[in-house]
C-alpha cells in the first residue's frame, strides 16, 4: 500500500496526463530522488513498523502452534471446525481435561498436593472461566455499578446524568484499569495494600490529568477515527433503517 | 503546573518500576511472607525428599543453608494468583505456560540416581530425610499419574536425566501436548490465549488476518 500511494502520488506527472497514451510518458523517473522529506520519513517509519510487525508475527507462530496443538489433540477439535464450533463445547471439552492437571485436578492425596506447593486446587469451570476472560471488564462494570465513579458533566443543562462514551472507556481503561492490573492481567498486588492509599491515589489522580490532556490534544483525530470505525460498522443498519421509514410514507 | 506535572512523571516511571518491583520482590506483607514459608517449606520437602544433587539440578545453585534458598527463588510464588512465573527462562516473554512444575519432575527423576546421604545433610537439621521406600512411593504415585517424558521439550529442560526409568521416549504430538497441559502454571493467560485462539477462527486465520493487515 505503501509502495502504490508513493507511486501514485510523487512518481505520476498529472499534468501530462491528458496528453499521454502510456505509462511510460507519465512517470517520472528516478522519483525517489526527488520525494520530499516528509513522505521520506513516513517511508522510514512504515518500513520499521512493518518489520516490527512481521518479527511480532514470527514469534507468535510458535505460541499459535502450541495452541493449535492443544486444540488438535487434547480438545478434538480438527481445524475445519473452529470456525463453527461453539464456546459451549470448547469449555465442556476443557472442563474434561481438568485432572490432568494438577493445579486442577481433584483427585490428588493431600500428600502429593502438599508437595506441589498449591494449597487448593482451581477451579476450572464455565463460570470461572468467564470470570478469568473478563476479569478486567468486570471491575469496570461494578465501579460503575456501584457508583464509584462520578461521569456527569458540569453543565447546567446535563448534570446528574451519566455520559459514558467510547473513547471515554478508553480513558478509564487507560486510567484505572491499566494501574490496577499487571502485564499479566492479573491484580497486581500492590494496588492492593491498604498502606499506600495515599501514595496510589495521587498517582491515580496524576494519570487522569495525563489522559485529560492527552484527550484535549488527540480529539480531532480520535472523533475521526470513532466516527469512521462507527460507520463502517453500521453501515447495514443505516441503510435498512432508510428504506424502513421510505416504505412509511 | 506543567513543571510540577514533569517532575511528578519523572517520578512517576520510578513509581511504576517500584509498582513492578514490589511485585517480584519477596519481602512483603505478612500474608506474602507466608508464601515464602511455604516455599521455603517446600523445598526442604523436595531436598530432603529427592536428595538433589547439586551438580546437576538448577535449584541447588545457591549451595548454601535452605534459608538462602528462598531468597533468590522467593520470586516464584506457587499458585497463579500474583504476577507470573519468574524462573530465568529463555522462552519467558513469548510463552507463558513455561512449564515451572518441569523441576519438579526431573527431580523426581533424580530420585532413581541420587540417594546420596551426603546431600540429603543439605536438607537442615529439622527434616530428617524420608527413607528410601517413602521416595519410591511418592514416585510411584506421581508417575502413575502422568506419563513422564525425560527428553521431550529440550530446550526447556535445563538437565537431562539419564535415568533407566520405564517412560517411553516418544516424539508423539498429543503426548507433547499434554505434556504441556499438565505444567500449565498461569492459568490465566492460558485460557486468555485459548480464547484469543477459539476469537480467531484458527490458526491460519488469525496469521492471515495479520498479514493483511500489514499491508
């Protein structure tokens, strides 16, 4: 994509466009030479980013294979069913191979148990594997469920009503959920000491000033961006909707 | 107040490298310091129980009392709860199902080779060390559970026992990959990627999905 845009934009005379019959008449050669220092360095960074993303690729095959191992093998599910087998029966097959494990399983004498250094064995079902996947999710929904978090704008008109948007998700994730949580995405333990309340809520307090000026600064970008995301994504429903209310009147 | 807002970040990274700090480090509150007991406790079981020999078993690096042990390795914590596994592993930052229960197996596969009294005066003078028959037992117990496969990842497994053991060598994909089922440790992160994976649509799919995106 890279490669067409450049093309398209610095290596075609426009001008002589009209006049030509090929595309040997139009192109400018050795466009590469005269390409001004902007789009040379956007080149840079997309040749960066695009190593980058291909090392990323590289070693995440090793994890996927592991992965797809598991499903292969343990779980019996081939590779033609993954795109229609359910979540239901990936948890119902996962559940069955708890007692190999033996941080889950349940038949382990005490003795044994013991000497792995686990003190209960865990819990591997449905509901703890939702729990588990939306651990993070979770804790968001119950601040705001709980009323913990205040999100009603200071005006007049719209006081006492709470405005939760998009990117004002992204803000709190940012904010809160991103301090609470280790790289892992488990609590991290610190978050929850009580003797540092103090020393965690000015650092609490400074991260929403930073994403509040952050907000200030990316707002035209991330407005296009979100408006964008949103119409592609209902773009079906939109039109429907128009054809609905022509048949109407 | 763009000043103060600098100096607070400044700090703030410290603040951040100590948020990760307090997390690896052992010496913390009393319910973690418990942990640390257990883990003490747990490889007095293991010495006195296997009769490690130091030469060839990682955890015996530190060759010092057992109170020594649990300072360098105070950073594992045995459950999943806290931060992940932190055995200096060379697939740590692409795999997080690094089988860390793996030293447990080859030492019990050590066991065969190693009954050597002298190590076992490693083990501190409050344990005295189980007798031979306790050893088998617990073996017996363990292998008749899972089969155990002495070469099988062997790029994770820093030694090799050459033990005469009855488990079969065998290269089979559905043993490795029970094999690496069974010393799933974070849990967490496991069922993260198989959800991921079950999102995806499959291997080729997601690698796909990637790919073009690239573009």
């Amino acid at each position: 994509m890279a490669v067409l845009l450049t093309f398209l934009c610095q290596c075609v005379d426009y001008s002589k466009l009209p006049h030509s019959k090929s595309l040997d008449q139009v192109t400018v050669p050795q466009c590469t030479r005269n390409m001004s220092t902007v789009w040379n360095i956007g080149i840079w960074f997309y040749s960066f980013y695009f190593i980058w993303k291909s090392v990323q690729l590289f070693f995440e095959m090793r994890r996927l294979l592991q992965i797809r191992d598991f499903f292969v093998h343990l779980l019996d599910i081939p590779e033609q069913d993954m795109q229609t087998i359910s979540w239901q029966d990936v948890v119902a097959r996962l559940m069955a191979l708890r007692d190999h494990n033996p941080k889950t399983a349940a038949n382990i004498p005490a003795k044994l148990r013991g000497f792995l250094g686990s003190q209960s064995k865990e819990r591997l079902d449905a509901h703890d594997i939702a729990n588990r996947l939306m651990r993070q999710d979770n804790y968001l929904i119950a601040l705001i469920n709980k009323d913990v978090l205040d999100l009603s704008l200071p005006l007049p008109f719209l006081r006492n009503r709470q405005l939760l948007s998009t990117t004002m998700v992204w803000y709190l994730q940012y904010s809160i959920l991103d301090m609470a949580f280790n790289r892992l995405g488990q609590v991290s333990q610190d978050f929850l000491r009580a003797d540092r309340r103090g020393i965690l809520s000015q650092k609490l307090r400074q991260r929403f000033i930073f994403a509040g000026i952050m907000n200030l600064m990316l707002t035209p970008f991330v407005l296009a961006y979100v408006v964008v995301v949103s119409f592609f994504t209902y773009y079906n429903v939109r039109f429907t909707v128009f054809t609905i209310s022509c048949l109407f009147h | 107040m763009f000043s103060r807002l600098g100096a607070n970040i400044a700090t703030g990274r410290s603040f951040y490298e100590e948020l990760r700090d307090r997390e690896d480090d052992p010496d913390r509150d009393d319910v973690l310091r418990l942990d640390e007991d257990n883990l003490r406790h747990q490889f007095s079981d293991d010495e006195a129980a296997i009769g490690l020999n130091p030469s060839d078993s990682r955890l015996t690096v530190a060759s010092g009392p057992i109170g020594g042990h649990a300072r360098p390795l105070g950073n594992l914590q045995p459950s999943g709860d806290s931060g992940g596994s932190k055995w200096p592993h060379p697939d740590d930052d692409f795999d997080n199902d690094v089988p860390t229960s793996l030293l447990i197996e080859p030492n019990i596969s050590t066991n065969k080779k190693s009954h050597d009294p002298n190590n076992l005066s490693h083990a501190g003078p409050s344990r005295p060390g189980p007798t031979a028959q306790q050893t088998q037992e617990m073996w017996n117990a363990a292998a008749a559970r899972q089969p155990l496969h002495t070469n099988d990842a062997g790029d994770r497994v820093r030694d090799r026992p050459r033990s005469v053991l009855t488990s079969v060598k065998t290269n089979n994909a559905r043993d490795k990959a029970m094999w690496r089922w069974v010393n799933v440790t974070n849990l967490d992160s496991f069922v993260r990627d198989v959800y991921n994976y079950y999102e995806g649509g499959g291997l080729w799919v997601i690698q796909s999905t990637n790919a073009l995106q690239l573009l």
